[in-house]
C-alpha cells in the first residue's frame, strides 16, 4: 500500500480516475485526458492517490486557497474501490492530505460527508476530524 501525491496525467491515471468517479457519482461522465490533465495541472488543488499492488484503488482530491483569515484546505472526492476498502486506504488518504496542507500552511482542513455515509464518517471521525455546528448552503442558479 502506498500514497502518492499526482504530478503529472498518464493514461493509468485517466483510467483509474473514470474507475473511480462512478464510485462517487453516478451523474458525471467519464473524464477525457485532457480534462484529467487539466485537474492534476491546477495551482492549489492537489490530487492524491492510493496504490495497492501497483494498481490505483482510491483517490482524494485536497482543494487550498487563500482568504483574509489565513490559508484554508478542503477534501473533496474520497473514494476508494470497492475491492479496497477496508483495508485503511481511506484513512491512509486523508492523513497524507492533512498533513500536506499543514507543510504548506493551511490554517484549517474541512470536508462534508452525508449522514448517510456511516463508514466514511467514522473514519473522518477517527482521523480527528470533529463535527461543526454549522450549516452547508449550495446555490444551484
């Protein structure tokens, strides 16, 4: 097992990425390289990945930018395969992405997951992620 921060698109990446993604959703089309390219290529988004027997298993997306209050951080897309899981993956994942964005100052880390997603909230849990009473808004225009 191992965790790798993505720097440059191959066509493994591509693959595992259009693997992964209906893991997540099952609205978003398949990715094309030059969209997966133009994802790994972007300042301040980082892409992580986990390997297990030299195949990619599972992804997090660490998302920063810079505000008035200081450098923030954000986790989006966790996934990993079905085959995987259990295994640490997930929390293998999201413990390299906190401690990247704390290396590159990030004041904060946060993400959301659904109540419904039970696993996926006890390993945020576990990782020393604590519940905020806070409310999420999404403006759909």
């Amino acid at each position: 097992m191992s965790i790798e921060l993505v720097t440059e698109s191959t066509p493994e990446l591509v693959t595992a990425v259009n693997n992964l993604i209906p893991q997540l959703s099952s609205s978003t089309p398949p990715l094309s390289a030059a969209t997966v390219e133009s994802f790994v290529n972007q300042e301040s988004v980082y892409l992580f990945i986990y390997r297990q027997n030299s195949a990619i298993l599972g992804m997090l997306t660490l998302a920063t930018f810079d505000i008035p209050t200081g450098k923030r951080a954000w986790i989006e897309d966790v996934v990993v395969d079905d085959a995987a899981r259990g295994n640490g993956a997930g929390q293998a994942l999201v413990e390299a992405a906190v401690k990247h964005a704390q290396a590159i100052g990030s004041k904060s880390v946060d993400l959301t997951s659904r109540p419904s997603r039970e696993a996926a909230n006890r390993l945020y849990q576990r990782a020393g992620f604590g519940l905020r009473e806070t409310n999420v808004y999404r403006y759909q225009g």
